[in-house]
C-alpha cells in the first residue's frame, strides 16, 4: 500500500479527526426515525403511496428476510436467529399476501418496479426453493421497468451456487456480500468465523452467473481491530476485487441489542483510533482506484454506482445509495420501511404480530411520520449532499430554518470542510469524510429536541 499518501493525509486530518468524532445518523431519511412523531393512519399512507407512485420512474421493493443461522454480535439489523426451516414458509405466505394487499387496496394489479432488493437477517437463509417461491409469486405480479435493478444480501457462510442460480434466472445483476472483517481474531470476538476462500467462492460463482455488481460490507470499529489487522483485511479485500465497498462504522448500541454485550467495550477501538482505522481503509481504496460514493461507499471506475455519481443521478434511500431514482419505496416484511417521499411507515416488528395482521388483512404498520413543509424541503437538502456533496436554497428549496445554518457551519468553513457561498455551500474533498456532521446541521429536528447535540467536539 501506499504508505507516504497514508501519512501525509493523517498529518492533515488528525486532528479533524478528534474534533469531528461524534456520533450521528447515516441520514438514509430525514427526519430521522427517532424523531417520527406522526404515523400516518392506513387511508391516510395509501394516499401518499398512490400519489407518489404516479412518478412513473417505477417503485422499489424492498423485501425484509429476518432469518438468521446463528448471531453475529456486533450485529444491529432486525433478525431472528432461526434453527430450523420451519419459520420459512408461514413467512413467505405473510409477504405474498402483504404484497396482495397492498396491490388490491393501490388497485394496481401489476405494479412498475424500478428496483426490487432482498435484504435482512439473510435472504441466503433461504434454500432455493424457498427463494424461488417468494420470487415467482412477487414477480409474476410485478411489471419491471427498462434497466431496472434486483439486488440481493448475502451472507457468504450460507449462500450456494444454486441460490445464486434463482436470483439470476429471476434478473437479480447486484450482490452485497457482508465480510465485515477478515481478521480471525476479530471474527472470533464477533461469532462471525469465514475465510477468505469461503467469500472468493461466492464472488466468483456470482460473477459467472451474470451479476455485473458485487459489493462487500466493511466495518470499522470493531473490537480488537487494529492498524495491522485493518491492513489485512483491505489486503484481501484488493485481492478479491469487489466492484462496490461499503464502509460502515460500528453501531454500538447494546441498550437496543444485547449480543453487543458479549464482548467488552474496552476492546473497542476508541474515538480517535477509530477513526483512523476508516482513514487508513478508505486511502487503501482510493490508492487501488476506487472512488469515494457519498461518504460510506466506495465503487470502481464503470460501476452503475460511480456512473450514477458522475451523472448526477445517485440516490440514497433506506437500504444505502443506489443508482436508480427510484420512488416511492414500498416495505415488505417484518420491520420493513416504506417511504412516499412526504411520509414514512414501519412494519410491526414483532413476527408473529406481523403474520396476524397481515393474515386479518390488515396492512402491518406500526410507526411512520407524514413530513411537514419544512420536514420535506430539509430532507431535499440532505439528500443532495449525501449523493452531490453540494446544495442551495432558493425560492421553493428555502425554509426559515435554513437562516441558522450557515451560523452552525462556520466552524466547517474555516476547517476548510466546505466552501459556504451565498445561500448554499459545496463540501470540499477534505470533507466528504465528515458528511454526517455536515448534514446534522441541516436537522432542524434534531436541533429542537436535543439542543445539547454539538456537531463538532469544542
Ligand atoms: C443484513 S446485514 C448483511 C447480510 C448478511 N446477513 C451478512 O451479515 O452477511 C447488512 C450489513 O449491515 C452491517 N451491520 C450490521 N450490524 C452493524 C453494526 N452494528 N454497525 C455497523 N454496521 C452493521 C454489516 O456490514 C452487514 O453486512
Ligand atoms: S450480520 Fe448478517 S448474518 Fe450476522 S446476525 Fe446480522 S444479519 Fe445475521
């Protein structure tokens, strides 16, 4: 690797590091889920759902598979650990009829899908035929649009050629692969054992049925990562060569999810050294010719993701960026998240509470948010500098509360983290790092609620 360009960035971003170290949200929505406050009742999100679904661009689909053989504990997602396959089939049975639902009460027999994605839990949880059965019964219902785009989580411990064979003969083109780390001291602590060869296996099996997009996931900030073993995990992550990284910062949040407990925080890498290990990664794939997507995903040259940046087009929604602007997001599954643009819903996460309501014919919400005015013109600001690093307020793009922000960033200017021009600022490659601060100064929400949330250590 390149060791001169690592240490003269760290020369330059040390103590940015240190300053800029708080936590904040991924902002893959604004307002934040914590801060919902208004869930929309049934009639009242169908209505925004219709609205927005004449768009035309085609809807996403996002389909939530819970199941999991056994818990990594770092882990935050919504699981189930499952030892058997018997939970499986009442599961499909519950989205199928969720998806029947919402078709006759949308009067839309055959909906136009822009992207269709598996996530979870473990969509490989799923044995082929099980896999092939939720796919026939959603496709056979379901229009695609030109270039539209299905995408599939895998863990690659559970995932076999012949799973992979379903997803590509139904159109499935990109996979994320979670490798999280590579280092087995890490994988121990963490009760995630998988070699090298194991994510080699499905890399290549994936790319010889036609997928045109393999991403890994990452995660710094793990325990007991260090400088080295973060250098030898990005070693294996070069040889295998991934099209997409993902990058994501430990969650640690075991007040939500007590596997977290089962290790200690004292072999978590702190604040400062935390940092530094996503500034050491993050050189290693720029120095290998990836280039940064937003601030958490990587992607090389030609990948729909890096054409989607360079055209402008890139999105991010709840499952993270994509290259297809696709909206509304209609939710699946036990706490799956739907989005209409100016209103938001969760899913029951209870599992067998979701397959009662669903059974009864209910549409399984339990939370969501109807934005505001303002909720919707910030949103619009968050969302353009999470995808183009750069927004501006004029005529229907202002809100009063935007008059505060450019007092809230004076510290980022003079940082060189951005550049404020009048009613708008543009994030400077140094800042692309610190997005998410960046972005909490756009959180009017945040602001009111929790006035003592600094953007920046003083
Ligand atoms: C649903 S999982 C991926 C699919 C599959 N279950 C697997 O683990 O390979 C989605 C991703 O979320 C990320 N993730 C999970 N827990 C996290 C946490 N506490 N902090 C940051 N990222 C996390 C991991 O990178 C993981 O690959
Ligand atoms: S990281 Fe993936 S495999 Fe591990 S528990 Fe979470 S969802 Fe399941």
């Amino acid at each position: 690797m390149n060791v001169a360009l690592n240490l003269h960035h760290a020369a330059t971003t040390d103590p940015l590091i240190a300053k800029y170290d708080v936590a904040g949200p991924r902002y893959t929505c604004y307002p934040t889920v914590p801060y919902w406050d208004s869930t929309p009742d049934e009639a009242s999100w169908l209505q925004h759902l219709e609205r927005a679904l004449q768009g035309g661009e085609g809807a996403a689909i996002y389909v939530h598979l819970p199941f999991c053989r056994q818990l990594c504990t770092f882990c935050g997602c919504h699981t189930r650990i499952a030892r058997t396959h018997a939970v499986v089939t009442p599961y499909i049975d519950a989205l199928l009829a969720e998806y029947a639902l919402y078709r006759q009460r949308l009067g839309v027999a055959r909906p136009h899908i822009g992207e269709l994605y598996l996530g979870g839990g473990t969509p490989t949880f799923l044995t082929p035929e099980e896999l092939e059965r939720l796919l026939g019964g959603l496709l056979s219902a379901a229009d695609p649009v030109h270039g539209a785009r299905f995408s599939v989580e895998v863990d690659p411990r559970v995932t076999h050629r012949r799973q992979l064979e379903v997803l590509a003969r139904h159109g499935f083109r990109r996979i994320s692969i979670g490798v999280q780390d590579f280092d087995p001291r890490v994988q121990e602590i963490v009760n995630r054992e998988q070699s090298e060869a194991q994510v080699r296996a499905v890399t290549e099996a994936a790319r010889e049925l036609g997928f045109d997009s393999v991403s890994f996931d990452l995660i710094y900030g793990l325990p007991l990562q260090t400088h080295l073993s973060v250098e030898a995990t990005m070693d294996a992550v070069c040889r295998l060569r991934p099209d997409q990284v993902a990058l994501y910062g430990y969650a640690h949040v075991p007040w939500i999810k007590p596997g977290q407990r089962r290790f200690t925080e004292a072999d978590l890498p702190e604040g400062h050294e935390r940092r530094a290990l996503y500034e050491l990664a993050r050189q290693r794939l720029q120095a290998e010719g990836y280039a940064g997507i937003g601030f958490d995903h990587f992607a090389l040259q030609g990948d729909a993701l890096w054409q989607a940046a360079q055209c402008g087009t890139l999105h991010r929604n709840f499952m993270g960026y994509s290259a297809i602007p696709t909206r509304p997001l209609l939710g699946l599954g036990v706490s799956a998240i739907g989005d209409a643009g100016d209103a938001f819903v969760q899913n029951d996460k209870d599992l067998l509470s979701y397959q009662q309501r669903v059974a009864e014919g209910e549409l399984p919400i339990q939370r969501g948010h109807l934005l505001g005015a303002e909720d919707v013109v910030l949103r619009r600001h968050i969302l353009r500098l999470m995808t183009q690093l750069a927004t501006s307020w004029d005529g229907e793009d202002y809100t009063p509360y935007l008059a505060e922000v450019p007092a809230r960033l004076a510290e980022f200017a003079s940082d060189g983290l951005i550049e404020l021009q009048t009613n708008g600022l543009r994030v400077t490659s140094l800042g692309r790092a610190f997005l998410r601060n960046i972005c909490m100064a756009f959180d009017a929400r945040m602001a009111r609620q929790n006035p003592g949330k600094a953007l920046f250590n003083h």
